[in-house]
C-alpha cells in the first residue's frame, strides 16, 4: 500500500524524495519560491506543486480542497521544514522573528486534515534556544490535538550521507500511546563516505570555461565507489555541474590551502585578513563535507581550486544525479543547501511505514474481531 504525503516549505524536496524512494505517494509539495517549485514538480513524479503563501493561515484551506480532490479518505503523512533562519545558530536569534511561528501553519493544516502522523524538521538549535521554549510549544501544540511526539538529532553521516550535517527531526503520532521509534545508524565513524567517494568521478572542469547554467556534460570516467554507482544509477549525463569563474586573486588564495586545510594555512601576512572561522576552507577529501549552505563562497573542492558546484553539493546533500535543479546558478545552490538531504528522509520514511503498516494490520485484526 502507498501512504500519501504532503510535503510544507517543501523547497526541492530533499525530505519527500526521502519518501517517495521508501514508497510513499508524494501528493502535493508547496512553497512560495517559484524556482524550487519548478524543482519540485519536475522531480516528484506525479507530485503536484503549489504556491501558497503559508504566512496567511486561512490558506490552509485550499490545501484541504484541493486534497479531497486527490485522495479518499484520511491524509497518512504531513510532512515539513519551515524556514529555519529564526531558529539557526548562525542567525540573528530574533525571538520575534515572524518565520519563527511559520511552524503554525503545519499545526493548522495538521487541525484541518488530521494525518497520522506529522513530521517537522529544523536545526537542532531550535531545540535549547529561548530556553527550549520554541520546542515546548511545537509539542503542546501538536500534543493539544492528539499528537504523541517526540524529537531526536539525527547525524547525517550515520544514514550515508557524505556531509557533517545535523537535524533535529519532530515526529507525531495521531491518537497513540507510544513515541516514534527512529532509524538506527547504518554506519560508524570510520566507515562515513568521503568526499572523495562521493564525487570524484564527476568532470573536474579545469580549463572547462564554459559558464552557462544549463550546459550538460558527459561522465568523463566510470564510477570508483557504491556511493557514486548509486547516484549515477538512473542518469546517463552531468546536469547542474557548472564551474565558477573565480578572480585570479581567489585562485591564487585557494591554491595554498591543502586537502582539508582552511585560511589560517596561508602565510600569516594573508590568513589575518580572513576572520571569519571557515573562511577559504578546502574539504577533506578523506572525510565527509562541511554542511552544505546556501551561501557556498566559504567552502572549496576537496582537489580543484574552484567552489563546488551545484552537482557536487547535490551529491554531498545525496541527491541522485538525475535528480534536476532548475533556476538560475544561485537560486539551485540555495535549494540544495537548504534541502533535507534525501537519503535521511529515506530512513525516516522506512520506519514510519513500518508503523503505519503495523497500525493497519491492528486495525484490521481489530475489524475482524468485531
């Protein structure tokens, strides 16, 4: 059986293309970013994008509509990560921020449809900031409705994910005595896929001037790892892999830090121009990424002296390459930065389909019975 997902502030949709690979039937993404949107509906299979403006609650109702349309019955899975720039550590921390309530809307959809269960992820900063009063209130407000929750950080590393990334994940339970159980880890520390393993069998693109956002190369070489056998699965060409053309004063920066190194690797009479802590920070190649941002000036290819591209922020977020972002150059990196990394959702998504599949079977032998 397919459960059906609906997918708010859904971006690309890193975590309802978790979903979507563990089996579940991705109904509607909505977002107001018309770039991501574009992303989204093209890479979601029969998925359906929407642009609603979710600061005005009232629009939760054409949610609802538009639903009854689509499916018969109950919603199985709500799923969501609002904006996070209030709650993130690397924020301004405003308490007040008026993103910081977007939240509701998951909450008032949550009221109107009633899933069985509701997910909501974020920085795991959002989970002591304000003295824990932004988590307090997710939960009694999803608890007032009849929601058991319960929230846990995941480390992306330990589901296969080759980047250093952390996400504290909300799960809802409709009208249930216990809490979600979450995924184990599949690998340890010293099994994390690299950097290297993850995309050095892309094109390097050196002396490669081509600079147009919709170019699409050729694999140059076959793949050298599971990782890169996986991602290249289902595409026979290089999309989003598009090199930056970097000043020669930048170039000639990066070409002094070594693999893994960052700014104060430079003579001293340069390093103390940079302040900023991962300023010119080259990835280890024997390591997982840093966190994909949106940003994506900081940080630089692990060997070739450029930033990464959007293909190989993709691939570190555990995007499949035929997996296609759409926008211009800067509209793509910031939805692979601020994606899910699908992969994670995929093991998120296999344990709430097991509970949903045990819920049934309950239901079921329950029918029978009476």
């Amino acid at each position: 059986m397919k459960y059906s997902v609906i997918d708010l502030f859904c971006g690309a949709g890193g975590l309802s293309k978790g979903f979507m690979d563990a089996g579940f039937d991705v109904i509607f993404g909505i977002d107001w970013d018309d770039a991501a949107l574009k992303t989204f509906e093209n890479n979601h299979g029969r998925a359906e994008a929407l642009k609603i403006d979710l600061f005005n609650l009232d629009n939760v109702n054409i949610i609802s509509e538009k639903l009854q349309d689509k499916i018969i019955g109950q919603l199985d899975v709500l799923i969501g990560g609002p904006p996070c720039q209030g709650f993130s550590l690397a924020g301004n921390r405003i308490e007040s921020d008026e993103r910081n309530t977007l939240y509701t809307a998951m909450v008032k959809t949550a009221e109107i449809l009633r899933p069985k269960v509701v997910l909501l992820e974020n920085v795991p900063g959002m989970l002591t900031l304000y003295g824990g009063k932004v988590k307090e209130k997710i939960f009694s407000d999803f608890e007032r409705l009849g929601y058991k929750m319960n929230v846990k950080v995941l480390y992306a590393p330990e589901y296969g994910i080759p980047q250093i990334r952390k996400r504290a994940i909300f799960v809802g339970l409709l009208d249930s005595e216990q809490k979600f159980t979450y995924p184990n880890p599949i690998l340890c520390e010293e099994n994390f896929i690299t950097c290297e393993e993850a995309i050095s069998d892309l094109p390097s693109l050196v002396d490669d001037h081509d600079y147009d956002v919709n170019t699409i190369r050729d694999y140059e070489i076959e793949p050298n790892s599971d990782y890169q056998k996986s991602m290249r699965k289902n595409s026979k060409k290089v999309y989003n892999h598009t090199p930056t053309n970097h000043a020669k004063k930048t170039i000639d920066h990066i070409k002094l830090v070594p693999d893994g190194g960052k700014y104060t690797d430079l003579p001293p009479e340069l390093s103390q121009k940079f302040k900023y802590h991962e300023s010119l920070h080259r990835y280890n190649s024997k390591k997982p990424s840093l966190t994909i941002d949106t940003g994506h000036r900081t940080h630089f290819h692990y060997k070739y002296n450029r930033i990464p591209t959007v293909r190989e922020n993709a691939r570190l977020q555990s995007f499949p390459d035929d997996f296609i972002f759409y926008g211009n150059k800067q509209q793509q990196y910031k939805q692979v930065g601020n994606a899910v990394p699908p992969l994670l959702g995929y093991a998120v998504a296999k344990e709430i389909k097991n509970y949903l599949d045990k819920k049934d079977e309950e239901n079921s032998t329950k029918h029978d019975e009476d």
